[in-house]
C-alpha cells in the first residue's frame, strides 16, 4: 500500500475560497479513483489534511496526473503553502500515526 498525507494553509479570504473551489473536485475524485482504500480529511496545526491510502503507488500517480487534481496544484501558489509525504506500508495507517509521519518527513510543495 501507498500512503500520501498532504497538508496545506490557506493563506486569507480569499485563500480560504480559492482552497474549497480546487479541493472539492480534487477530492470527489480521489474518493473515485480505481485504486483508493482510503480517503480522509481533517485539520492538524493549522494545516487542512488529506489522508490517501492506495493499493499502490502506480495507483496514486494516476491519480496525481488526473485533471482535478492538477487544476488544484497549480492553483496552490494562490491557496497558500503547503506539504506533503508518501510512504508504502503493509497496512492502512492510523491518522495520528499518519500525521507523526508528515510532521516528522513532509516536503514543502
């Protein structure tokens, strides 16, 4: 299995509304995408999180390049910042074991 656990600050207002209009579609896709297990969202130090978990990480590219979630990358300079971290497992994380790992490894994007 892939995990990938992202996070990310929207940065005012406007922020704020720039992050709902990507995130809804880029995450209505996630939820459909041929290979998800899992697909969660939660708030963590200030970041909105997203918790995936894939049955491999061949699946969460296909994913990665799909058309939702590439209008929602390119719009995350206009969101505000944010960071990421994948790993494989042998099993469906917890989300406080999930989160250990983004504090301690994510990457900003």
């Amino acid at each position: 299995m892939y995990v990938s656990v992202t996070g990310l600050k929207p940065k005012g207002f406007i922020g704020w509304i720039r992050f709902w209009f990507y995130t809804i579609p880029a995450s209505n896709a996630a939820q459909k995408a041929e290979g998800i297990l899992r697909c969660e969202f939660k708030t963590h130090n200030g970041y909105q999180q997203t918790l995936t978990v894939w049955e491999t990480k061949k699946h969460m590219m296909a994913y990665i390049i799909s058309p939702a979630h590439f209008r929602a990358m390119k719009g995350i300079s206009q969101i505000g910042s944010g960071k990421v971290f994948g790993y494989e497992t042998g099993s469906i994380p917890s989300w406080d074991d999930a989160l250990v790992e983004f504090d301690n490894n994510a990457r900003v994007i």
